[in-house]
C-alpha cells in the first residue's frame, strides 16, 4: 500500500493533531508541536480517548464517531470513488464538516478551495439554497444517497435511519452544505416500521426542553410524504447574520475509546460492551467545570430516559461538549425515542440504572443507588429524581394521548416506588 499524506487536524484554526493512515481501515493520531506548546500533555483535546501526548495514538473509536455508520458507509463511499472500509479515505473526504469542531483536511481549511486533497469535491464551502422541490428531491432519493451526499459534499454524521444535512439560511430556508459549509440542522426521517415516531421523539424533547435538559427546539414536519424532524445541531451556533459557529463534543463511545460496531454493531450497548453510566459519570466527576451540577443532570438525563421508555439512549446517542480543552459538560438531550412505545422496538435499557436493565422496574431506589455510585450523594439523587419524576407526569397532559398516558403511568410508577 502506498505511503499517503498524513491529514491535518484544525480546531478553532489551529492545526492540532495528523491523522496518518497505518494500512486498511487502520488511522493513527499525532499531536501536533503547536499544540503541545499550547496546552499540558495528557489534555483531552480532540477526545477523552485521545489525550495529548508525543506518542501516536489509535484514533478507530475517534473517527468511527465522525463518520456515517455503516448502514449508510457504502453508498457513501461509492459516491466519493473509495473503499468503505477505507476510513482515512472517507474522512479525508468528507472532513470538512464533522460532529463537533473538529476539521479534517489536507492544508489550511479556511478560505482555501484545494484544502479537501484528492477529495472529488473542488468547490468552496457554500450553502446552496434548497427550494421546495429540490429538497423533496433529495429526501426521495436518500436510499441511494445517503445524508444528502453528492460528489461536492464534504460533510459526515453519524446515525442509523435516514437524514439529510441542512444549512439554515438568514431568511429562514434550507440550504444544501457544500464543499465543507459547515451544516446547522439535520432532516431526521422517521423510519416506517415505526409509525408516529417523529411526532413522539419530538413531543419528548418539548418535555425534556421543559425539565432544562436539552436547548433543541425541533420541527416537525412532512417532506416528499415522509415524517421527520428538522433537528438543530448542538455542536453548532447561528448567529442573526448566518454566520455558523462549531462546538467541540463527542459522543460517549468516543470519550471512552468504544468502537460503537463491535459486537455485530451493538458494541453502542453497555451490555456489549458499550458506555455505562458510571463511567460517563466518572468523565464528568475528573473534568467537570462543576462536577456536581454536570452529575445532577446526568442523574435528571437517566431518570427521563427511563419514564419516557427511551431504550436507546445508548453511547451514541449521550452527547458530551468541550467548552474549552480539557473541562467536559454534558450535551443537551436529542435523540430522545419512546421506543417502549412500539411492541417490535427495544425495552431493555441501553444503560443500566442501578444495576437494573428493565427500564419498566426502575426504582427510586435504582436512581439513588446510581447517583451515590457517582459521588453524588444519596438525598441529592434521590430529589434530582422525584424532581423529574413530578416534572413528567406534570407534563404528561400536554402530550398526545398514546405517549401521555405511557408516560404518566410510568412516572406515577416511580414516584410511587
């Protein structure tokens, strides 16, 4: 195989790490001397998993983060003329818009037309206005192109089910990203053998906006005859000119160096091997500007999971944001699915509580065990949870009546425990 050029890694402008391709599918990281010069070693700069240091670094669960799952890799892949399981290719492809803040391109990034390398795409980042017909367009041909993406795309997410990168525009309409433009929104679509989904994914994140856990206020909507969501990005800002911002963040899988694939894919699952909570806990409680408040919201976070039926609310979908290198703070709350809701969807949960995996028979007990296994403190967890407990079921009315029943008896359940 021949030697290819390493990979710059930016972050706010600065050319932190290279990735550097170490055979099929096989990415190495190393911290760049500026970056050393910067920050301390053993910071956690790009990653929790990927601490600076002068040593070369396996970089598979960082970039599994960043890149489309497998589901849609392929296709993907066959649109940009590489190998799917070519992971330096893709992202040396698709790198200039990725989750979190991070930029991956071959020379300087910003304002440079030749930066994405041998990337097919030779356009300048851009947001190219959608119209009502070219968006239901590229919302009926998701099958075959994946995330929206095209020979000038230079964009990635993670995620199961179908999605469709948007830019929100100043006059409020939707923009196609290209050449690397970073992206604002997301087109969630429901996935058919769920009927309902999206409207109860988006009536949950109304409860969890209500209770203080997440900032994402969501639309729903019908585009090409499908459900979904127009889902704001967390790791991005818009402010009232357009102009975007990026966040840093990861997901859980990569804070704590998961490869969410394992296992035949369920490697996302604390029961294959994926994030627990006690771990996440124990991020929070090390780097946390305030460990206390981030491990209550942490606790709140598990008690809606678990009266609202969330079963997926894996490794993956448990956001954590760097405010600045080395402090860490929990992301809001998004995918936010009653999957309890549907008989064929997941009901254990995707993190234990207490010990407990059957979401039906977490206790108050459970939540004030898990707090105190956190250094929380046993009455401090126990009134995050009733605390959220009362939230629900105050809230539970203003939901449709499937949902709301679910999770009034569930939140009643808990409260009662």
């Amino acid at each position: 195989m021949p030697l290819r050029e390493p990979l710059g890694v930016w972050l706010h402008g600065i050319r932190v790490a290279e990735l550097v391709a170490r055979g099929p599918g096989a990415v190495q990281c190393r911290y760049t001397p500026a970056a050393r010069e910067l920050w301390p070693d053993a910071t956690p700069l790009l990653s929790y998993s990927l601490p600076l240091g002068a040593r070369l670094a396996d970089a598979s669960a960082f970039l599994a983060g960043l890149l489309p799952d497998p589901e849609h890799r392929g296709k993907v892949a066959a649109v940009h003329g590489v190998a799917p399981g070519d992971a330096f290719a893709l992202v040396e492809r698709l790198g200039r818009d990725l989750p979190g803040a991070a930029v991956v391109a071959h020379g300087d990034p910003v304002g440079r037309t030749d930066a994405a390398g041998p990337s097919s795409s030779a356009r300048a980042p851009a947001a190219e206005p959608y119209d009502a017909g070219s968006l239901a367009d590229d919302v009926a041909h998701l099958a075959e192109r994946p995330l929206g993406v095209r020979p000038d795309t230079a964009a990635s997410i993670g995620g199961r089910g179908d999605k469709l990168l948007l830019v929100q525009l100043p006059d409020g309409g939707w923009g196609r990203p290209v050449g690397g433009y970073p992206s604002t929104h997301v087109l969630k679509l429901e996935d058919p053998r769920f009927p309902g989904r999206a409207a109860a994914e988006a009536a949950c994140l109304a409860m969890a906006r209500a209770l203080g856990l997440t900032w994402l206020e969501v639309e729903h909507v019908t585009v090409a005859g499908r459900s979904g969501l127009f889902m704001p990005r967390f790791d991005r800002t818009l402010d009232a000119e357009g102009a975007v911002g990026r966040l840093h963040a990861e997901d859980a899988c990569q804070a704590l160096g998961k490869d969410p694939e394992a296992a035949r894919g369920r490697g996302r699952y604390e029961k294959t091997g994926g994030p627990g909570l006690r771990a996440v806990a124990a991020l929070l409680a090390a780097h946390a500007e305030d460990p206390e408040r981030e491990l209550a919201k942490l606790l709140t976070a598990a008690t809606f999971t678990a009266v609202v039926g969330n079963a997926d609310a894996h490794g993956r979908n448990l956001g954590l944001l760097h405010p600045r290198p080395g402090v860490l703070a929990l992301a809001p709350l998004y995918g936010t699915v009653p999957t309890t809701l549907w008989s064929t969807a997941r009901s254990d949960a995707a993190m234990a509580v207490g010990g407990r995996w059957s979401l039906r028979s977490v206790t108050l007990d459970d939540l004030e065990a898990e707090g105190a296994a956190w250094g929380l403190g046993r009455r401090k967890a126990r009134r995050e949870a009733w605390r959220t407990a009362e939230g629900v079921l105050d809230l539970a009315g203003e939901a449709e009546p499937r949902l709301g029943a679910l999770v009034a008896a569930r939140a009643e359940a808990l409260l009662a425990s």
